[in-house]
C-alpha cells in the first residue's frame, strides 16, 4: 500500500501526486514541493515484504518482531545513502534536496526528471553508434566521479539512466550502492545484495562479492549497458556469459565489439596497474591507487582508468600498452566511444 494522492509530509511542504514506482525496498512518488511551487520525486523506505501501512494514518510500521531489526539497518541504510547522493556534485548524478523521518519511514526529496530513461530510447534493433557512444561516455563520467569518492554504484543498467533537458545522462537509484573506507577498501555501508540480471557480475551473486572495492563491478555493468543499446537486447546472466560468451551481430563494428568484452572480460582478468604521479602506490598498496591503462581495438586506443583492487593485478600488459593520464574515465578515440 502506497500513499495516497493528496497525502501532504512535513506539515503540507510536500504534497504526494501520484505513484512513480515501487521496488522491494522503496516506494517513488511525484510531488510537489508546495513553497516553490515545483515538482519533485519522493523516494519512501519500505520494504514491501516486512511493512505495512495504516490505510487511515499512513503510519509505517514492521509485524514482525524477528524483522524489526533488519528493517532498523536497512532504513539506518536508506538515510545514510541519501546524505552521500546529496554530497556529491556531478551534473550526472541526481540531486538530492531533503531528507526527514515521518509516519514511522523515511523519506529523501530528488529532483523530478520526468519519465524519460535510457531503456524507453532502445528499440528492439538497438540505437546508432554513435548516439549509443555518447550516453556510456556520460555514465562513464558519473562512475568515474562516484569511484573518486569510494562509492560502487552496483546497478548500472539503462532504466536507471534517466535525462536532464533530454540529453543530459543522470544516474539514479543509489538502493544497492556501497561506500567504502579509504584507508582499507572495506566496506562501510551495507547492501541488500540484490542483482540485475544480466547487468551484474559473477561477485555480485556470491555472499560478500562486492565487500571490497573494485572498480571493475561497475565496468562490468557499464559493458553491458553498452551491449544493451546497441543490439536491442540485454546480455544473458553472468554465469552464461562465462561458459558461453557473447553473441554479437554481425552489424557492430569490431571497435565496440573489443571493448565491450574488454569491460566484460579482458579489463577483469588482465590489468596492469601504474601508480599514479602523485602516489608511491606499488602492486602491494593498498587498493586506493588511482590506475590508468591503454586498451586497444582495432588499432585505436581505448584509455581506461581504474580503481583496482591489488590482488587483481595481472602479469602483463595488452601489447604495446602506453600508459598516460585522463580526467575522466573513458578517454575514447573519435571512431569508438
């Protein structure tokens, strides 16, 4: 049971229109924040298998003794996730504007982006080239700022990219990220677990796959957004990738073929980590080194920048690597991405 239409929070600031969508762990609403008169989405704690709502009061509350606390940790979660969207600052990442406790839930205030995401954009043929090329460079970029703040997205996937004025890529959904200590690369966040199918990697499906940071889960996830838009269809799960690898049409151009399994693949097993300038990081520091390495395809270089765990370091670099520097994370030559 969701909120109704009228429902007013925090004492008639906000005013509930209707419902956007709701997931296992939250409830999405489109509201109007009545003081600016402007629309604004409302994201709801509740998970849907362990709470139950007042149809009179729309107080929130847990049945189950035995859940209780797990709700507890997962609303604990659900506040916390709304302070660390709120403090970054990237134009790809969406805008969180309030965070209160009401009706025994929680609640956090985004910016309404309209309905508009990247999965409605893919036909069953799949999109251009290029058009495909130019929102992964803009997720890109998200993940590249998000990493820098020791965050794991964990559920790159079209549906969670939606648009600002129709071109502008914002990531949304943080339900599943994890934050992760600096000094160690352990986690400092829980996490619900949940994967999406075809988009996640193996470790995301094993018990604490994801408890280390590792840029390469989200690569994962970026490759097969990229699959995705180009051929109309997602990558099979994870699992049949691996025994069985990747059907390609015949269509696509061998660039974007090579760094699609790179990001699925190659970029997981054969890594070659160089310290950036302004760190004495070896192989045997610890994981939060800035590396940056060369791929190609096709002739053209692909440049990637990591963070990678050490324990993922591979032996040898792909032939004739050259190593160099980039703000963002894909640096892409104009015939690839």
């Amino acid at each position: 049971m969701h909120l109704k239409h009228g429902s007013v929070l925090q004492g008639g600031k906000y005013k509930i229109e209707k419902l956007l969508g709701q997931g296992g762990f939250g409830i999405t609403y489109l509201a109007v924040q009545t003081g600016l008169n402007r629309k604004v989405a409302i994201k709801e704690f509740f998970m849907k298998e362990h709470c139950n709502r007042d149809a009179d009061t729309s107080y929130v509350s847990v049945p189950s003794v035995g859940s209780r606390g797990l709700v507890a940790k997962f609303k604990e979660k659900f506040i916390k996730e709304a302070g660390t969207i709120a403090a970054l600052d990237n134009p790809h990442v969406v805008r969180i504007h309030d965070v209160f406790e009401e009706n025994g839930t929680a609640y956090y205030v985004m910016e309404y982006l309209g309905d508009d995401n990247l999965a409605k954009r893919i036909s069953p043929s799949g999109m251009p080239h290029e058009e495909a090329a130019a929102y992964v460079r803009q997720i890109g970029e998200a993940l590249s700022y998000i990493h820098s703040q020791n965050i794991l997205h964990l559920d790159v996937k079209p549906s969670n990219v939606m648009f600002r004025h129709g071109t502008e890529v914002v990531i949304i959904d943080f339900g599943i990220s994890k934050h992760y200590d600096g000094a160690d690369g352990g986690q400092t966040s829980t996490s619900a677990g949940c994967v999406s199918e075809g988009y996640s990697p193996m470790e995301q499906y094993e018990a604490d796959g994801v408890s280390s940071f590792t840029a390469a889960t989200d690569i994962y996830s970026l490759g097969a957004t990229l699959y995705h838009l180009l051929c109309g269809r997602r990558p099979a799960k994870a699992s049949v990738i691996l025994n069985e690898g990747l059907d390609f049409p015949e269509s696509m151009p061998q660039a974007y073929r090579d760094f699609i399994k790179k990001a699925m693949f190659r970029a997981r097993t054969r890594m070659v980590c160089i310290p950036s300038p302004s760190s004495s990081a070896s192989p045997a520091a610890p994981p939060w080194t800035l590396f940056q390495y060369w791929l190609e395809a096709t002739g053209i270089p692909l440049m990637v920048k990591y963070l990678f765990s050490s324990s993922k370091v591979a032996e040898q670099p792909p032939r004739r690597a050259t190593v160099t520097l980039a703000p963002t994370f894909i640096a892409l030559g104009n015939a690839v991405l």
